[in-house]
C-alpha cells in the first residue's frame, strides 16, 4: 500500500495559475462576462473541492450563476457512495443536453469520484457526448489546464487515471459564506471498508503539512469565520504518513490556541482510530465543538468483520463510554447501514439494541447499496429487500423516538447559538446551529444577525430540530408550532 505522501511542486502549481491567466485573456475578447455553474453532490469534502474549483473559475475571470442556460461552463461535481446518488448525477447530466443544444459553445465538466470510476467515465464517453472533461479528484488541482485544452483545441478530455493521489497547496478557494469554511487535513482513505468505493476513487490516506493546515485556520479566523469544520475520511489518521510527532489531537489543540471567537468541528472519524488522547483534547479545548460523528454501521460482530472494520461491538460501546465521560453533555451522531449482505434480521436485532444502548442524538441511516469494484459487492445477499426494508423502518422508528425524546430535554434551556442562515419555513426568520450543532429555527430577527453568535431560548422541539425565539428579545412575530 501506498504511503508516502507526494506533493504537487509549486511550480506545478503555478503553471496551473498560468492557464488560469490564458484563459482570462481568451475570455476578455468576447463580449460580456462569461459565466460558470458549479452544482455539487455529495459530502462536505466535495463542497471544499468545489470551492476550490470556483476558485480557479473566478481566476479566470468567470462570473457565476446558478441557471445551467446561462452558464458558458458547468462543472458537476459529483459523489459515488451509494447507486441512488449516481443515478440522480447522471439524470441531470443527461437533461443537461438541451441546454447545450440552446448554447452549442457551452463545455460541460463532470468531476469528482463519479469521475473516478471507470465503468461510469465509459458511459460518459459512449452515451453523454455533451459532456466535454471528465476528471476525478486527483486531477482537480490541473483543471485548469484541462479547460484551456477544450477551449483551445475543442475535442474531449478525460483525466481519471488511477493513482495513490497527491496534495497540492495554493489552490485559490472561493466559499459559500462569511460564516462557516471547510478545511480540508488529509485526503484518501487506507480502511478498504468491504462496502465503501472511496479508497478506489480518493486514493491512500495523504496529510496536508500542519503549518499549511494553521495558516489556513488562522486566516479563516481573522477573517471573522466563526465555524471551521475540519474535514478527512478518517481524521483520527491524520499526521500517520508524514513522519512527524504530530497527530490529530494535537492539530486539533494548536487550531483551539488559534486566537479568535470561532467553533472547531471535524469529521468523519473512524471508531478504530478515536483515542484517549483525542477525548481528552477536546474536554480542555474550549474551542472544540461538544459533538462527535462517530460512524459504527453495525452492531453485529459478525458484520462488522465482513464490512472489515476492524472493532468489534464491545469495542465501540467502550469508546462512547469514554468520550462520555470526558464529555458527559457531547452530542453524538453515527452512520448505520442496513442490509448488507448476509445480514439477517437476528444480526440487525444487535444494530437495534446498541442504538436503543447508546441513544445518539441523530443517525444518517441507509440500505446497502453495493458499489461497483468493492468486495461488497459481489457478496451472496440471499435477504429480501421487503426485509431489510422492514428492518429499515424500524431503526428509523427507533432512532426517531430516542432523537425527539433528545430534542424536548432543550425546551426551556438558553443556548449560545450561530444564526447561519434565513429560515424557509412558515413562522421562522432565521436558522441556526447549537454546539452540538442541532438546528434552530429562530421565530423573529433580519439578515443582519446571520454570522452572530446569540442567545437562543429553546421553546419547542419535534424530532428533527428545536425552535424558539433571541433571549434578549420578546417574540414579536410569529411563534413556532407547538410540539
């Protein structure tokens, strides 16, 4: 296996900033500002990918839009993890036909780990000839390049080369918002989970360099960011391939002494990984969010030694014991999947008992859907899908009740929480997240609060979120439904 770290050269990098200086001269020609839309599927590590990729548009003197009809360049940026998500991708992308037959010299880009695989980059070549670049994550950081290839020369591109990937530094980024920044640690993943594609189409575990990690940090907290999300496959590996004395609990305590009013959160961690020392670490550091998303999929030993998870049952119960009793408040969510093949009904009765055991604040539940080119899926799976439907609906019953019954115990309680956002619901003004980072839905206040950590009374919950009204405010407006 893969595991030295290889680094794209700064002069690599810079030649791509040369393409992006050619291609603002080509476009300066035409009349108009050319524009781009950059549409994104998937996890929080393809927003930080897209960000960067509206970077290099924006260097290149797009504009952008959210109308595929006026958009001279759409980049799709695309997620590979279950079948649901490819199908819906490539619905869009097929739609996406008449709107370059209304603009014949629009370029097409579909990138990310759909991107990646190469069943689907040869469907792409033999029934999408609209699109014109296909590239995977590896290639994001030569966009660029690959842009001005089809600008210049027309044809089509295809960049998906198997590789252990690489990181580059010094990629322009251009995020959503003032409030919340994404930053990306590490990249790939060396877990091979029997069910999971995204070793083959990210590549090996790679850290970034801790003083590239800070300087980003830093630079996000002067600019008044007040959430910064630390982002990897399985942040609890990162610093392994670097050779350094540093791991993740200490890159989470040198970002906390980052001066600054700002929350750290992070994500995923893998339950192999979560240690001791990382527990401690967030207990001391105030900065720390009190929120662990800690993935166990299975609670059947057997299972999970299929799924290649490398801890049993007895091992991750021991691990929410002791983040809990170094965090006894944190709010804990997980990922479970149900059936995956050869799972019985017995077996998931132990998926069941150890969410009713933990009571996790949320869980991201799914049915296995098998990828092509994992171990996985090519696994004998003689259960109905009535069956791990039924069961389906039952841990979501389950977790529904224990994350309602989770939701009530806020009511009454005053929290400090991040306005992030306008409300779309009837009777709310503005959303906004807890430490725990559970949603609130504010009953009054403008667009001027949104970036601000205030004072939220919590009035009512159901399952899914909390609303209620500013602390320091009478709720002059319109009041959330009551439970």
């Amino acid at each position: 296996m893969e595991r030295q770290t290889t680094r794209v050269s700064t002069q690599d990098v810079a030649r791509q900033r040369d393409f992006c200086e050619k291609i603002a001269l080509l476009l300066s020609a035409k009349a108009g500002q050319s524009m781009a839309y950059v549409d994104t599927y998937g996890c929080q590590q393809n927003e930080a990918d897209s960000e960067r990729i509206r970077g290099y548009l924006q260097s290149m003197g797009y504009g952008f839009t959210q109308d595929e009809n006026e958009a001279d360049v759409i980049v799709i940026n695309t997620c590979a993890i279950r079948e649901h998500a490819e199908d819906r991708v490539l619905g869009n992308v097929g739609a996406l036909v008449h709107a370059k037959r209304r603009h014949p010299g629009q370029i097409i880009c579909l990138c990310g780990c759909m991107a990646q695989e190469e069943h689907v980059a040869e469907k792409i070549r033999q029934s999408y000839r609209h699109v014109d670049i296909v590239f995977g994550p590896h290639a994001l950081w030569k966009f660029p390049e690959l842009l001005y290839r089809v600008l210049t020369r027309r044809g089509r591109v295809f960049e998906n080369t198997d590789e252990p990937g690489s990181i580059a530094e010094g990629i322009p980024v251009v995020r959503q918002n003032g409030v919340k920044a994404w930053v990306s640690i590490m990249y790939g993943c060396n877990n091979f989970c029997t069910y999971c594609i995204v070793p083959y189409v990210r590549g090996r575990e790679r850290s970034r360099l801790p003083e590239d990690v800070l300087a980003e940090c830093r630079e996000l907290a002067a600019a008044g960011y007040k959430e910064i999300t630390l982002l990897g496959q399985n942040v609890n590996s990162y610093g392994k391939d670097l050779g350094l004395d540093m791991d993740f609990a200490d890159l989470l305590a040198q970002v906390n002494a980052i001066p600054g009013d700002f929350l750290i959160r992070f994500m995923t961690s893998h339950p192999k990984d979560a240690s001791q020392k990382l527990f401690e670490t967030m207990a001391r550091c105030e900065k720390v969010a009190p929120v662990f998303h800690l993935p166990f999929q299975s609670g059947n030993d057997r299972v999970l030694k299929e799924m290649n998870r490398h801890y049993d049952r007895a091992t991750y119960l021991a691990k929410v014991k002791a983040l809990r009793e170094q965090l006894p408040d944190v709010v804990i969510t997980s990922d479970v999947i149900v059936g995956f093949p050869g799972e019985t009904t017995e077996e998931f009765e132990d998926t069941l008992s150890l969410v009713e055991e933990v009571g996790f604040d949320a869980l991201f539940t799914f049915i296995f859907s098998p990828r092509v080119g994992t171990p996985a899926a090519g696994m004998d799976d003689p259960t109905p899908m009535e069956e791990k439907k039924a069961n389906f609906q039952r841990l979501v019953d389950a977790q529904n009740a224990i994350s309602a019954q989770k939701h009530a115990a806020y009511i009454g309680k005053t929290l400090r929480c991040l306005v992030d956002g306008v409300c779309q619901e009837e009777g709310f003004a503005l959303t906004a997240r807890t430490p725990g980072n559970r949603l609130v839905r504010i009953e009054t206040g403008g667009e001027e609060l949104i970036g601000q950590y205030l004072d939220v009374e919590i009035t009512g919950a159901n399952t899914w979120s909390l609303w209620g009204r500013l602390a320091d405010t009478d709720c002059h407006g319109p009041c959330g439904p009551s439970q």
